[in-house]
C-alpha cells in the first residue's frame, strides 16, 4: 500500500524524477502531482505504474511517458536504485491497514534501507473512513528540489 | 499454505463468519465447512477464495456468496482487519512442508499479529503421504461461535 | 533473482538432478548447463522453470522434460524439499541489485535453511554493467557430483 516513491536525481542541470505508482485509492492524485512537478523549473518526470494503480487514474491524463509494471518491473527497479541516490516514499492506506502490526515493520525495513519516508495525514478517505492518507500534493512536490536541491 | 482463516463476528444478533481458502487441497473441504457452519443458529457466512482453491472445489457447491480473489484482495482483507476482532488460521500442508524451517517462522508472525491457530493434525493425505491435515471440519465449526460466543 | 537451483539426489544407482530456473539474464545459459550435465554418466535431469526465464532460452533447445511454473509451483517444490536432501543456489543479478542490503539478508535466509550457496562471480553483464553474474556453468556441473557424489 505504498502509494508513491519519488527518484529524484540531479543530472546535468536537470532534475528527474521517477515516480512509482501502486494500487491505492491515493493514486487519484498522481495527475495532479505530475502536472505540479513539470511547473518546477528544469524538472524532467517517468512514472512507472502497477497495473492495479490505472484503476484510480487515467493514463490519458499522464503527459509523461507512463511505464506500466507487467512483470514486477516496478519492484525490480526499486531493487536496483542505487542506494547514494534518494528514494522517498509515500505510504497510504485507511485506518485498520495502518494499524496492523505489519506495516510498522514495513515502514522500519523501508527506512532501514536508506528510503526517506514522507508521513501520511489523517484524512476523510473516499470509503467514507478517517483515515490516513498520503501527505499533500504540495509537499510530495516540494522534497525533492527542497532536500535533494541544486545548490 | 493456511487453508483457512475464520473471521467471526457478532452482530445485531447474528454471527458473521467470513472464511478464507486458498489454494491447498484441504479445501476439498469447503462445501462440508459452510454447510456445518449454516446449521448453527444464527450464522451467517461468505466466503472469500483465490482462484487457485477452485481447482479443489466447486464454487456451485456452495450456497453462499463466494468472493473470488482476483487482486489479492484476500490478503487486502487480512490486513484491513481489525485487531479487535478474532481471526482463526488453520495451516494445512503435507509433512515436508511443514517440516521446511520458514513454516514455524511463519505461524509464529502470524501468532504475533494476535490470529488464533487451530492447530493441524496428522492424516492420511490425498498425495498418498502420512501428513498434517487441517484440523476436523467439527473444530472449525464450534471453535468460532465456542470462543467468541454470544454470552 | 536467484537464478538456478539444482537438487541432486542419488537413488538407485542414478543421479537425478532437478534443475529450478528464474527469470534472470543468466538463464541463457540453461541450455548449456543441461548439456554439460547430460555429459555426466548416471545423470537424470528435469528442469523446473518459471515462465519469465522463458525469455531468456528456448524450451525447444533443451533436452529433458521442462516443467513450466504456472502457480508457483516451483516455490512449492522448494517448500517441500526435503531438508535431509542438498539444495544448491546460484544468485545471479546485477552489481546495484547485489548491493541492495535485503539481497544479504536474503542469501543468509537460504543459508540458514540448510541450502548451500554457489556464489557468484564478478562478469561484464549483458546490460553493459560490470556486474555479479552466476558461476562458471563447469562450476555448476561439478559440484553436484563432487559434494555428493557416488563414493
């Protein structure tokens, strides 16, 4: 149930920034987080996709190349990121999955990783649930250039 | 390899069971499952399968909604469940898997999320073999409304 | 990324070699390996192969019966391995997915299964990297016979 993990690398006076999509309900808003990253100045964006995530977005709506994960091409990329470059990671999910004892764990190999985690925010979920959700928009657009900056 | 997770739940006068199957041979043992557990008074059940159990029963068999697991929904259902409420797990597996060392690992974590086992017995299996069985279709049937009765 | 498995068991005067196959690069060279072991006198060999490493050889080109893992059968077989019996892997991936820090927890997980690692040998990668790549397949062939051989 994460939702997203943004790759942002810094590369001859761009910065590009893979985003990976899963099959949350919090994928409704990777139009709207790929259109207010492209406003950044000198940012280039991929997304790679799970297939399960097109059930909450269209890829149509996507002005970015959209690699869609057949054969666990998403999970392999992850596996190959190398570890001096950042991956942030988004989780998502409603109140009873965040409660379980397992997604502590999860959250603790992730960060064991080097992975940076932006925490969720409790929100009205589209089930109807309080719940948690991932952070805002805004903020998902703000870490990379912020912490991984051209300075 | 678990065959089945019960998860029952009363409310408004009535015991709710959802049960889980997947793809082990014990779920030749469904129809006989559901049939015993709709005798007992004020029960209701449904039923949440992957597609690899059909090949051990006949989902016409069963006269009570069938979910079937097309996304891992049955694992989503897991996960989503809230502590507060019984879950029930019965390993079901033949002795050589049983006996491969990841199996204690994996009941113990199952344990620790606070799911009840029902325990497995030795029996005489299809493939031919002496092995561990899942437990009576009997225990599974008092155990739910034994344990979390109405009292 | 585990590329191959290879479980040899002597019985009868024979030795019977099953061969489990991954979607990894280094699965182009499972033709080669048959035929080597072919070479060996008393030798049986099956191969059990999921249908990613498809990609990578020609089922037609290879000798002896292939078992293709439609429902991961071939994690059930290595489940149910008898643990008195060896198990030899060769991972085989990448320099930047071998220096992902789950890939040491993992190899020490098989280890500590009881199964016995080939490791891998540094090799220009098909990609292009300098990478990690599985063992000479002489290496492969030998070690069956030599660890647990005839005398």
């Amino acid at each position: 149930n994460v939702f997203m993990a943004l790759c942002p690398v810094y590369m001859g006076g761009t910065f590009r920034v893979l985003v990976g999509v899963t099959g949350s309900v919090a994928a409704l808003k990777l139009p709207l987080l790929v259109s207010q990253l492209l406003e950044l100045p000198g940012v280039e964006v991929r997304v790679v996709s799970t297939e399960h995530a097109h059930h909450f977005y269209n890829p149509a709506e996507i002005s970015v190349k959209v690699y869609t994960d057949k054969d666990e091409w998403e999970t392999c990329v992850v596996r190959a990121w190398e570890s001096s470059r950042p991956l942030l990671f988004c989780p998502a999910m409603n109140t009873a999955m965040w409660n379980h004892p397992i997604t502590a764990r999860q959250i603790a190999s992730l960060k064991d990783f080097g992975y940076v985690e932006i925490p969720c925010i409790a929100k009205k979920l589209v089930c109807g649930d309080e719940g948690l959700f991932v952070c805002e928009v805004g903020i998902l657009v703000s870490k990379p250039t912020s912490e991984y900056g051209r300075n």
